[in-house]
C-alpha cells in the first residue's frame, strides 16, 4: 500500500496526557516514528505544536474521546490539517496495547489516507452549538421543575392541573401564590381565576379544597423561584443566540419555512449542522451522519436490523420535536406522509421518517439558499401512484414482456 502522506502525527489523547507519534522521513528517505508525551494543559499543548511544527508535520489526527480532544483540536486547528476519527473506525487488533502504540497506529492509518475525518464545524458554529445545547438543558431543566410543582400539588389534594390547562398560566400562579401566602378557602382562590378560567368558578371550587401544609408552601416557593430563575436564564441565553447567529440570520429565517420548524429549532439546526452544506455532499450524508435514515446491516444476504444509528443527540431531539408539530398540521405534505408511515409501521417509526423528511428539506433550503415550499398532500399521492406504476411494468418485464402505456 502506497503511503500518501510524508510527514502526520497520531495522537492519543486522555485527560491529563497526550501520548504523540510522529511519521517522518529519516536520513535515508526510510519512515522513521519518533515519540513524545506531553500534558493537557494550554503551554503543554503550545508545546505540542511547537514540537511537531519543528518535524515539518502537516497532518495530525485523534480520536474523538469524551470532550477531551476539544482544546488539543482547538489549538491545533490553525496550524494543521486535522483529522477528528471516530474511535469504532480505528480499532485495534488484538493484542498489547499502550498509548504509545495507539499513537503509532492512528499515525500509521494516517499516512496511508485510511482515516474517515468527522464533521467539526467552524468555530462561530461551535459557539451557537454551545449556547443552544445550553438552553436545551435548561429547559429539560424548567420542565422537570414544572412536574415536581404537579406532584406537590398532587400530594396536597390541589386538583389545580384538572381544571386549568396551564398550572403556571397567570391564574395558576396566582393561586399558588395564594396558597404559599397561606390562604386556604377555596372561595377566595377560586376567585383569582382570571380569562376563560373564570367560567370553571364552580369545579375551581371543588379542586381547591384540599389539605395544603406548611411543608407544600414551603417546597412550592423554592419550586417557583427556581422556574423563575430558569426563565430568566433561558431568555438571556436567547438574547445571546441572537447575536451569534447574527451572520447567518438570512439562511436562519429559511428554515421557519419548512412546516413544523420554528425559530428556536432553526436556531438549533444551525447550531448543529451550520449552514455550509458542502461538508454534507448530498442530503443522504447528512440523514446518515444525524441518524435519521435505516441502518445498514446485512450479513450472508440477509437483511438484519435496520434500526438507526446513533447521531447527533441535539440535531435529533430538534427534529423529532418538529416532527411532532409537523404532524398536527393540515392539508400539508409532511401531515399527510406522517398518516401514511403510521398505517404500515406505527407513529413511532413515523415520527422519525418525518424528522428524515425534515432534515432533507433543511440540506435543500440551506443549499439553495430558497424558502421551502410545500408540495401539499396531492404530491405525496402522485408520487405513490408513480411508484406503482413503475414497479408493475418492471415486473411485467421481468417475465419478458414489453409494456406501452395508453391513458384510459
């Protein structure tokens, strides 16, 4: 096998040390693996670059362990090709293993171009990525703040949530209010329902009667506070995803197009997948590197399980979240093509072939830089009699005969 590249380093990189092999060319021309260990720390990874910079490396590439790798890529990016590897693509054969010798054979696999380099996106990316992962977490974290705020309620007797459609609504928070502030006739906090609510006085009534103790206001109080903090939390970081996304606003107010995304998850796509999509060179990369398209696996000409593979958590989680919108939606193609997977494989499987759909229509506007268009629900239609056409003339030509087709 022909070796590619003349002078690359393989690093092995844990949390504390980085174990370095670098292939250069000896005296005689003949490839020669010189080793060096170094910290993790900024001046050890200036080190680093500096010791491989004086070899005349121009290559380097790791395995992507953890969040180890991040500050080693981040340093190095500006002066190196860098190749980030999924570790399942460079195993081993069994046998001794060190970090030196793992160092050697990224470094081997390196120099003969055997290395499939992963997707890191720009740096203004990874800041935007950072801040929507971010705000993600604290809103699972609103979210199960909210839920111990039902179970208090629950455990109190306060069939608050029975009634209202929203407990944190203003009438709801201002009944819990009440309630923390001591007051207990269920008159009076029948009363403070405000709107539509108003109209529900009499079942209000009866699901503020309860048993509330000190102990329920006590843990409420905090309960509500920390939302409330949250919120607060959440629109700062909003406010500085504004910002970030500033120089890709155009490509960001594209994708609110595509039914059942919205602004805060076109924020995320971007955030996870940027808007250069020459990185992805057809939708089919992208669908796979997400997880959203059918595994692979066959063995002995058996096809075995097709399930997907894990991807992007933030990019999936998004569009499975779209997908759900898009569902609820009418005369709409992606409504329509949700019904038609739910018939033949259930809403789950659907669910996920929608967030496939979407995210294909996310790789077209951010390539073209068009504003999606519906198709509608008839194009789905069409698209199936098409198919069924085709498939009965191929096999009415595989039992060798020739098919012209007249309109009726």
């Amino acid at each position: 096998m022909r070796q590619l590249l003349e002078r690359c380093c393989g690093l092995d990189v844990h949390k504390k040390s980085i174990s370095a092999c670098a292939r250069v060319p000896d005296e005689r021309g003949e490839v020669a693996e010189l080793y060096a260990t170094f910290g993790t720390t900024t001046p050890d990874l200036l080190e680093l670059s500096d010791w491989m910079m004086g070899l005349g490396v121009t290559h380097v590439a790791m395995e992507a362990t953890g969040d180890f790798w991040k500050p080693v890529y981040y340093i190095l990016e500006a002066d190196f090709e860098l190749l980030l590897v999924n570790p399942a693509h460079i195993k081993h054969v069994p046998g001794r293993k060190t970090d030196a010798i793992d160092a050697a054979w990224i470094a081997e696999l390196l120099s003969y171009g055997l290395l499939r380099k992963s997707f890191v996106p720009p740096p203004p990316i990874r800041r935007l990525r950072d801040l929507t992962r971010y705000r993600k977490a604290l809103i699972r974290d609103r979210s199960r703040e909210v839920n111990r705020v039902h179970k208090v309620l629950e455990d109190a007797g306060v069939k608050l949530s029975a009634v209202a459609t929203d407990v944190m609504g203003v009438s709801g928070r201002a009944i819990m209010e009440a309630l923390i502030g001591g007051t207990s006739n269920p008159d009076a906090l029948a009363s403070l329902a405000k709107g539509r609510l108003r109209a529900k006085i009499p079942e209000l009534h009866k699901a503020l009667t309860a048993r509330f103790k000190d102990h329920h206001g006590f843990m409420l109080q905090r309960m509500l506070a920390h939302i409330d903090d949250l919120d607060a939390d959440i629109a700062a970081i909003s406010g500085r995803i504004e910002a970030e996304i500033g120089p890709f606003a155009e490509k960001a107010k594209l994708l609110p197009s595509i039914t059942g995304v919205g602004p805060r998850a076109a924020e995320a796509i971007i955030g996870a997948i940027g808007v250069d999509m020459s990185v992805f060179p057809t939708s089919g990369h992208l669908a796979s590197w997400a997880g959203l398209c059918p595994g692979q696996r066959e063995s002995a000409g058996k096809r075995k399980s097709s399930r997907t593979r894990k991807g992007s958590e933030l990019l999936r989680t998004t569009l499975v979240e779209c997908a759900h919108s898009a569902s609820h939606t009418k005369d709409t193609y992606l409504a329509e093509f949700f019904w038609q997977v739910t018939r033949r494989q259930g809403k789950d499987k659907a669910i996920v072939a929608v967030a496939h759909e979407i995210l294909i229509a996310c790789w077209r506007v951010l390539s073209t830089g068009t504003a999606y268009c519906d198709p509608g629900p008839g194009a789905l239609r069409a698209r199936s009699e098409e198919q069924i056409r085709r498939r009965a003339i191929r096999q009415l030509e595989s039992l060798g005969l020739r098919v012209t087709l007249d309109a009726a």
